[in-house]
C-alpha cells in the first residue's frame, strides 16, 4: 500500500472518530439514541423476486449487527418461496452461495398488507400491527425496494390512488418532522426514477438524506442473475435475478465495512462507483454523511475468527478504491468478511441502546451456486426483465416444438408493447390539440396528477400490472403540471381507451 492511500484512509478514520459530538449518556431514555428502521418490498410476484430478497437480506443486516428486531419493522408480500416458479422451495436468496433469507426472517405486514397506506399508518403511529415509535433523539432508516415512475413508488395494487407519490412523502417527512421522531433519518430507495422522488429537495433543511438508486430519468437494474432449470413451456423463466445492483452494493459495503468507521459518505461513494448501470445519486441534508453508517444500519462487529491477523484483513473500504472490484455481480473474500455474531472483539458507539437480544447469524448455503451465476445477462433494466429473459430463454431452447411456442409468446409480448406504444402516441396527440393556460407557472399539480392516473387506470392500463406502461406516466402528469384542464384530459383518456386492451401489456 502507498503512502498516499495510507494517509487517505488514517484521514477518513480520524474524521469519522473525531467529528462528531458525543452522545449524552444518561439513564434517562431521552438522553439515549436507538435505531429504527423501515424495510419495505413495494412489488409482489415471483417476476419482481428481487425486490422482497432485498429487503430480507437488509433486515439480516441490520439484525446481525444488533439492532433489536422490535425496532426493525418489514413489509414483504411472502409469495416468492413457495411459487411454483421457484426451484429452491420454500428458501430465499439475494446472492449466490448466500444464506437462506426465510430463515429467523420477520415479515410483519404481508400479502395485501403491503400498501402504501399501510406503509403511511406505520409512520402515523395507526397501523394494525407494528409502528414506528422513534424519538426525537433516534436515528431512522428507511428501505424501500421496488417499482418506481415519475415522482411515484408502485406497490402491487390496482387503485392508482394507493400509489405512494412524491407529495405523499413530502407530507410524511412533515408529520415526522413536526412530531420530533428522529434525530436524523436516512431514506435508500431502489427504484427507476427515484430521483424525481426529490427534484424538489425538500428534504435538505429537516436533518434528512436519501440516496436513490437511479435518476429523475432512468431505471435501476436487476443483478445476481442465475440460470433455472429449464421446465420447457411450463415456466417462462430461463434465469431469476436475485438481487438489485444498487441494493447489492449498499448492502455489501454494509456487512464488510467497520460499522462504527466507516461513513455515509463512504458507502455512498462506494455505492455510486460500483453501480454501473443506472446512476446513484444523493439527496437532501448532506452536513452528517460523515457518520458512522452504524448510527443507522447497526454497529456490532466482530474481528475476523478465521486465524487471520488484523494486519492481514483488508477493510472494504480499501478494497473498493482497486479499480479490479468495481463488478456489477458481487464478490467477497473470507479474508475481507466479518464473521458477525462470532466470538471476538465487539465495538458499540457510546450513548446508544442496545437490546440483550442476540444477534441472529446466518449459515452459507449451497443451494445456489456462483457457477450459475449468467455472465452475459448478468443485469437487466427493469422494465425490459420479462421480454430480455423470454428472449434468452427461446434463444437456448433446443426443443423444436417448445421453442416455437415461446417464440409465439415473445412475439405477442413484442406486440403488445407496440400497440400500447401506439395507442399513447395516438392519445398524446389528441391531448396536445387541447387548450392549456401558458400564463401559469409550471408546477406539480398534484389532484390532478391523481384524478388523471385514477382515470387512466380504469379506462385504460393497469399500472400495478403493465409495467411497460407506466413510463408514460411522467408524460401524462405534464399535461397537468401545464395547466391543461383536467375534465378534458379525462375524456379524452374515456374516448381513446374504452378498455382496448384487457389484455396484460408486460
């Protein structure tokens, strides 16, 4: 290691030591600070596997580095291990040679449960089961992985009124602003444009940072994806992508890096360099990122117990700077791999709770191995998952007869996308005849946006289902942003749809 490298990481380890004011320790519970956090897979299905292995794994992290599992609340559907689509029945995995997720997994809400209004009532303090019950001088972290468009995160319903938008979140952050329950809070979302969920930055003067997976303009990506068997026309998948690229880098950079060492900053750098195919980006109060990520993600950590000496285990920070890691599929090293939950050295930041609880360690499995891992296809955009996957699949079939039929699917999904590309086109232009008010201000008009996608919905397309088509959604909302009269918008969406396509549009 050079000199400068040497100096470059003693600089970072002093500036997240020293930087930061210590804690008051009291035995009064106000004067002390504990971590909570929201885990939430928006997307339910074996098509969306990724999204609820995400958030599972996220949870083990933050367990296995001794946040109390009454602190951790999870929203997961839980219909991926059983599905008949699964080869690995009744187990869940998020990388390959990883441990099954299912095992001392907490699902607390689940199946229909997973909504936006739940998801809301657990902040508000109303929910059935579970709520967020953080003080003023707690940490939060929040995790949301799922489906994203124009200034929304999709959940798996069907009324487009239950989409968590923009102005949803913004009256969230509000509420848990003017109740005082959080000190600081960190908000990571794995979604396609998830970075219009804060074109307004709002978020900047509330002690509140968001990293998102993609930009205002793009989509995030699947990683981790793995070869199935093939089951002929039975099944439609060739691969299952088990994770998300953004998510596997935050995650990674989680269990290698020293909770109490390591940054914000750093993870989001880390984060940033190594997602390759859509664009992390930072959002909000960026005056803390120099805190230790175990104020949010949890802090114990065990040395290495595998004989290693310290002068031999190389942090991941440092790991990281090589030019040769930056991979979209992730690798570890034992050498570099806590052993969390093991015997050895355990680091707690002083001034916060801990729970006698114990924290939970997870066992490799061998279920899924590295050699299945498909390097070509190792990553998709989001959106095109389902059409890029039939596609290999029909590509490396041999069967004469089961080829020909999933050609014949591959080329109906083709179709169908082009129709639906054409019927927008066609009602975009109707909508551009109509008169709008150019002497107003372009802004988010919010009841129109939602009146216009209810409408859209139920004459038109279902978003939780066509995923294709909700990239239009962006363009939709600026014909209300521009001042075009909403009951006009209305009927032409009612003329030009007349449930066309009842068909699903994939």
């Amino acid at each position: 290691m050079d000199l400068l490298t040497v100096a470059l990481l003693l600089f970072r380890f002093v500036s997240a030591v020293f930087s930061f004011e210590p804690l008051d320790i009291t035995q009064d519970r106000t004067n002390k600070s504990a971590v909570w956090a929201v885990l939430v897979a928006g997307s339910c299905g074996f098509e969306n596997y990724r999204h609820q292995a995400d958030v599972l794994h996220a949870y083990h992290i933050l367990r296995e580095r001794g946040v109390p599992s009454q602190n951790i609340i999870t929203m997961v559907c839980n219909d991926i291990a059983n599905d008949t689509n699964n080869p690995y029945e009744g187990m869940v995995f998020n990388e390959p040679n990883g441990p099954n997720l299912l095992e001392d997994a907490k699902m607390d809400y689940q199946g229909k449960d997973v909504s936006p209004q739940t998801f809301m009532e657990i902040i508000w303090g109303n929910a059935t089961g579970p709520v967020l019950n953080s003080t003023e001088n707690d940490r939060v972290f929040i995790y949301y992985a799922g489906h994203g468009e124009n200034q929304t995160l999709s959940f798996q319903v069907d009324n487009p009124l239950d989409q968590l938008n923009a102005n949803h979140i913004k009256a969230l952050f509000e509420f848990m602003y003017q109740k005082k329950m959080y000190k600081r809070l960190v908000f990571y979302v794995e979604a396609c444009h998830s970075g219009s969920l804060f074109s307004e930055d709002y978020a900047k003067d509330k002690n509140i940072y968001a990293v998102t997976a993609a930009s205002a303009e793009t989509t995030s990506f699947s990683a981790n994806c793995i070869k199935l068997p093939d089951r002929g026309i039975s099944s439609e998948y060739s691969e299952l992508c088990l994770g998300d690229e953004f998510s596997s880098n935050w995650m990674a950079f989680a269990e290698e890096a020293e909770p109490t060492v390591n940054t914000l900053l750093d993870q989001y750098q880390f984060s940033r360099k190594n997602t390759l195919r859509s664009q992390v980006q930072q959002f909000g109060d960026t005056s803390f990122v120099q805190e230790p990520i175990g104020y949010y993600q949890g802090n114990i950590m065990a040395k290495e117990a595998e004989g290693f000496k310290d002068d031999k285990v190389k942090t991941f920070l440092e790991v990281g700077e090589r030019e040769t890691e930056v991979i979209p599929v992730r690798k570890s090293s034992k050498k570099m791999r806590p052993t969390l939950g093991r015997k050895g050295a355990v680091k707690k930041i002083k001034g916060f709770i801990y729970s006698d609880e114990k924290p939970i360690t997870r066992k490799p499995a061998k279920f899924v191995p590295k050699k299945l891992l498909n390097k070509k296809f190792g990553s998709y955009p989001v959106r095109d998952m389902a059409i890029m996957q039939l596609k290999n699949k029909v590509d490396n079939t041999k069967n004469a007869t089961v080829k020909a039929m999933l050609q014949y699917k591959l080329d109906t999904m083709k179709r169908n996308r082009e129709l639906a590309d054409a019927h927008m086109k066609d009602i975009f232009e109707k909508l551009d005849n109509l008169q709008n008010d150019k002497t107003k201000e372009v802004k988010a008009e919010w009841p129109c946006r939602t009146k216009v996608i209810q409408q859209f919905t139920r004459h038109c397309y279902k978003l939780s289902r066509d995923r294709y088509v909700a990239k239009y959604t962006g363009k939709l909302y600026s014909y209300c942003d521009r001042h075009y009269k909403q009951e006009e918008i209305e009927k032409v969406l009612e003329g030009n749809c007349q449930k066309r396509f009842a068909k699903q549009v994939v």
